[in-house]
C-alpha cells in the first residue's frame, strides 16, 4: 500500500522542529529513524497531516558519558550497541540493544524514535526504566526532564506534548551493578512477546511485552534487596500480572513465560555482581 497523502518539512534546527509541530499539533509526526513511523503510514495505520523531518537538526546525534550517559535523540541503535562509552556507563543498555531489530533496521533506527514511540514490547524503553532514565524534551514553553516511569502512558503514548521534541536520553551511570536481560520471541528480530530486565543492588525488575508499558516489580524488588529467596522475587514479580492475549500467545503463557525470563534475567545479574 502508499502511504495517505502528507505535508513534509525539513526541519534544520531544534526550533524549526518545534514551530512546525506546535502550527499543527496533533496532526503532525516526527520523522526520526522511520523503521515504525513508515510501515504505520504504508498501511495507511496513522494519517498525519504533516511529517516533521529532524535528521538534520544538529547535535542530537552524540554519545555522551560525563557523570551520566547522554544520548542525542537522533543516536542511531547501531551506533549505541557500537559505542564504548555506552558499554562502560550502561552495559545493561548495550545487552538490549542487541535484542532490538535486525543489523539493517538498527543502522536506521534511533534511540529516541524508540522511546517515544513506546512500544509495550520494545526492549530499549524497558532497558531505561530499569536504569532510572529520563528524557529532555524541548517545547515552546521551554525544556523539561521527564522520567521515563512517568514518559510512557499507555501502548504508544507518551506525555510528551503535541508541540514538544525529545531531544536527550538522559541514564544514570549503571556502575558495577549486577545486571540480566532475557526476551521471547518468535523469531530473531521480533518484538518480544515477553521480557525482564533486572539489576541489583538496589534491584531494578521491568517485565514487558505483558502490559501496555514496562512494568516494575516493587514487591520483587524489595525482596531482592532484603536478601530473600529469589525464588520469591520471581514469584512477586508475577503476582497479579495480567498480560494480553493476542494471536501470537495468549495471557496465561506469558505470565508463565515472564516468570521463567525474570529467573533467567535475575541469574544473569548474580553472575554479573561485582
């Protein structure tokens, strides 16, 4: 299929970017890395009335370790699963980008598209809330951090605003924490249709592709730094989890399948403790 028919502006400043969306609104989109926002129009699955190109907005392409890791929005997922100074702030970051797409969707594919695109599957959004990440975004009343436990509402809602751009990935130097992540899909590549990140010390459980947006497991998490059974951990993790069913698996097999990857996660981060 084509796309439905769209206006489209190069923006080549951050305030081109935001001019251009605040004169629209909700009837614009941001055109990043393009890997979801395409195959969304070709399918005629979102109709914007203008596309508001920002790959050529200078300086939202660095990497950035100084205190805290900084990723430009515009940070292409191969160029981050490359990056040393990513290695070194946020191996837990590094571990699930390897789980994200193919070779040739990652070498296009931002990080910043990722995480306001807000897939409930996706593994990067997953990754920064379990690092305690927040996200920059600029607007036409100014620039404000966001968490990313209070970024992503609900599947592919954000609070970003109609006229603000994110601009920054901000993530907490990991240090030497012990860290797991462990995802199931049906073929190399696919969304998840189940995952867990872990770290500890203090503990850090997000399931994800079970929900409409990463969850947190407070309870589990508790238990891990109180030095309970992991068992345990791995049983709260799970307690009142309700996943979706779709035609891909339904509720009761992902509940069943997020038990095994938060062990198989957590397992990870013990060998990984320091």
């Amino acid at each position: 299929m084509k796309p439905p028919p769209f206006d489209y502006v190069v923006a080549r400043s951050i305030g081109d970017a935001i001019d251009a969306l605040a004169a629209v609104g909700h009837g614009a989109k941001v055109l990043a890395g393009g890997q979801s926002l395409l195959p969304l129009l070709n399918m005629r699955l979102t109709r914007p009335a203008l596309l508001v190109d920002v790959n050529r907005v200078p300086d939202l392409d660095s990497i950035r370790s100084n205190g805290s890791l900084e990723l430009g929005a515009l940070v292409r997922q191969s160029d981050a699963l490359d990056s040393p100074d990513l290695a070194q702030a946020a191996p837990l970051l590094q571990l699930a980008l390897r789980h994200v797409g193919h070779a040739a969707t990652r070498s296009r594919g931002t990080v910043g598209g990722s995480v306001a695109h807000a897939d409930p599957a996706a593994e990067l959004p997953a990754a920064l809330l379990a690092l305690d990440a927040d996200v920059i975004a600029v607007g036409p009343r100014g620039e404000r951090a966001i968490p990313v436990a209070e970024l992503l509402l609900g599947p592919f809602t954000t609070s970003l605003a109609p006229d603000e751009l994110l601009t920054t990935i901000r993530v907490p130097l990991q240090g030497k924490r012990g860290f797991g992540f462990e995802e199931l899909t049906r073929r190399h590549g696919d969304f998840a249709l189940a995952g867990a990140a872990v770290l500890l010390d203090p503990a850090r459980i997000v399931l994800f592709g079970v929900g409409g947006v990463p969850l947190r497991a407070p309870e589990a998490e508790q238990a891990l730094d109180e030095q309970r059974d992991p068992a345990e951990a791995v049983e709260l993790a799970i307690r009142g989890l309700e996943p979706v069913s779709d035609v891909h698996a339904d509720s009761g097999y992902r509940r069943r399948v997020a038990a095994v990857l938060v062990r198989r996660a957590l397992a990870q981060a013990e060998a990984r403790r320091a």
